[in-house]
C-alpha cells in the first residue's frame, strides 16, 4: 500500500541500489564517459523533482526533469536543433529553435497536462531571479516538451506547481544522474513495461556526445536489447498487460530525446544529430506509432561567444565529412540511454490500482546468456 511520500529530488544523483543496464550485463558499443550520463558533456546540469502521493483515483507519480545545457548560472544560449520523429507530443520553443539555431534556457520535461505549468513557473523563476539581480527579464520562450503518464499517474489533478519546477531548477547538478521512476519519467511507461528517465555517454575521438530520453514508447513484443528479442522472450513467461495499458497491442506512449555535445556543431549539423537519436530508439524495437510523440533536441556547448549582441562573431564549426563518430556515438548513447531507463525503473502501482512491472533483470540475464550476448 502506498503511504503518502512527496519526494523532493534536488541531486541528480544515482540511486545507491539502482542497477543500470551494463551492471546486468547487456553489451554496448563505444566508450563511455566517466559518469555514463549526459552530464559528461563539461557545463550540462540535470536536475529533478519527484512527486509520488496517495492512492485510487487521486493517486500522484509524477514531475519535472531539467536539463541545463550550461548549468544555472548562466543563461548564455546555445546552438540546437529539433527533429519530429512523429508528432503527436508536445516540444515548446522549437519554432524559435528552428528559426535561430539557439536553445535559450533549460530543456524541461513533465506529463502532458503540466506543459502549461511548467513553461509559466519558469518564466515567474527567470522573472525573479532577473529582479533580484537587478537584470531585465522581457522575454523568453521555454523549452518544455511531455510523456503521458495517466495510466500511472492522476493527469488531470494537475499536481506539479511552481514550487516543483523551482526546486528541479536550482537543484540541477553534474555528476550522476538518477534513473527510472524520477522527475517527469517517475509515472512512464516504457515497452510495456516500467520506464522513465535514463541516460548514457559516449566519447567520440576529442569530443563527447551525452542523451537522456523520457521514455514512455513502445510495445511490449517489440522490445529489442542488444539485438536480443526480449520482449518476445518475456512474454513467454508473464501474464497478458491489462488492455487499457501502454505498451499492449498499439503504441501509445511516446518517448523525448535530448541530445548534447561539447563538438562545434552549427544548428543545421545539430539537427543531423537529432535525426540520429531515431536510429537508437529503433535498435530498441520502436515503430514510432502513429500515437507515439517522439520529438528530439541536440544543442552544442562550443561556440559560447556566438550569441554576442554586437558585431560579427567568429564561430567553430566542424566538417560535415567529420561527424560520423557524433553520428555514432548518438546511436549507441541513444539506445543505451532508453534500456538504462527501463532497467533502472521500478514496479509502480498508481492510478485506480493500475501496476506496471519492473523487467525482471534475473529474466533479462537469463535472456541475454541463452543468445550469447551476454556481457561478461
């Protein structure tokens, strides 16, 4: 039975048991960073606020993610680009995105009905914190994009007020980055199984390519880990999902990639890179249903003097004959980023009594050891 817990994340910081996909053993390509998060990109801040209460009709699983591209402290834009995959989401800003080629603030992720919320109380954030420091604040555009989590969570009793916005934002930190049922993932829904926030690094030569996803797509017969058919496999074993939940017989969840690199990347080579992120979901058994909101963001902290207000700037850029290792590297940090966050996610019992399970990882092992793939 749930007791009531409203649970404040300010550090990203992992989950002292939480095992992620590598420590069960899945094999991945490429070479981490330190961290194996998308804070391994030098200045990115995650932060997260968790909201778990009640129980039946008003029970809450919910909340807020943040990504800031050059942590709080400074709100000096980046380049970015945003790739629809399928539309049927909801990613704000990204017609100033792709007019500008910047990303100017954080990326914040909820539950569909918070996206108002959630865009507003940033404003009211940025707007206070410019008086207190004596700056103008006219203007802004937030990015806040969505997953629906109604299965699991009350969507409609609009639970995430401003004070949980503030505390994501402020608690943003580098380091590790807490995975599974947190922030805006805490009441997703990943292949049928319990999703939420994951994340993974790669380097690629000089440069580091770092993804988190809120991952709420997919079905469950579809999933697909280290080539291995592991949805297939455990359904052998498990009962039928009830029909009303995602993730059964249609898609439709939906699923938020943000991409980040320190590469000198232009806004058009960011959208590129933001095309890739659909190449990782689809190693993980993705279709993109027509219900599934799948949009992506990839921003660059290179080139920090470009948004200069005066004169014509000089700005880095890399060759296109140059970005298939960042190619890459989206690739791989992408698919291992939705797996670490099915693997990282915990049974969850929410709205109504709706239960979504866990993968069992003692199955998964079993799985991957019958198709020798493994990791030893």
């Amino acid at each position: 039975m749930w007791t009531f817990l409203r649970c404040l994340l300010l550090l990203p910081l992992a989950l002292a048991a939480a095992e992620r996909a590598r420590d069960v053993g899945v094999p991945f390509d490429g070479t981490p960073g330190p961290w194996n998060a998308i804070t391994d990109v030098r200045g990115v801040e995650v932060g997260h606020r968790t909201l778990i209460s009640g129980e039946g009709a008003h029970a809450v699983r919910t909340g807020v993610t943040v990504v800031w591209p050059r942590g709080k402290q400074t709100g000096t834009p980046v380049f970015g680009g945003w790739f629809s995959l399928n539309g049927n989401g909801e990613m704000t800003g990204t017609a100033w995105v792709e007019e500008s080629g910047e990303v100017n603030g954080p990326v914040m992720i909820t539950n569909t009905h918070s996206v108002g919320m959630v865009r507003d109380a940033f404003i009211q954030w940025k707007v206070k914190r410019a008086g207190q420091a004596g700056e103008p604040s006219e203007w802004s555009l937030p990015i806040v994009a969505e997953t629906w989590d109604g299965y699991l969570n009350d969507v409609n009793g609009f639970h995430v007020h401003d004070t949980d916005v503030a505390a994501a934002l402020e608690g943003a930190r580098s380091g590790p980055v807490a995975e599974g049922n947190v922030g805006g993932g805490t009441g997703m829904v990943c292949y049928g199984f319990k999703g939420g926030i994951g994340t993974a690094s790669r380097r690629a030569g000089n440069y580091t390519v770092g993804v988190l996803v809120q991952c709420n797509c997919g079905r469950r017969p579809l999933l697909r880990i280290a080539g291995v058919p592991v949805g297939e496999e455990i359904a052998k074993s498990m009962p039928p999902l009830a029909r009303a939940a995602p993730g059964g017989d249609r898609d439709v969840g939906s699923i938020i990639i943000v991409v980040a690199t320190d590469a000198p990347l232009l806004p058009n080579q960011l959208k590129r890179l933001a095309h890739r992120a659909a190449l990782g979901l689809a190693r993980t058994g993705s279709i993109s249903g027509n219900g599934s909101g799948d949009l992506f963001l990839a921003f660059s902290t290179a080139n920090p003097q470009a948004n200069s207000a005066t004169g014509p700037v000089s700005v880095t850029m890399l060759p296109n004959d140059s970005m298939d290792g960042l190619f890459e590297a989206t690739v791989e940090a992408t698919e291992e980023s939705i797996v670490n966050a099915i693997v990282g996610a915990q049974t969850m019992t929410g709205v109504e009594g709706h239960t979504v399970t866990a993968l069992p990882h003692d199955a998964l092992r079993r799985i991957l050891a019958k198709y020798n793939r493994r990791a030893q």
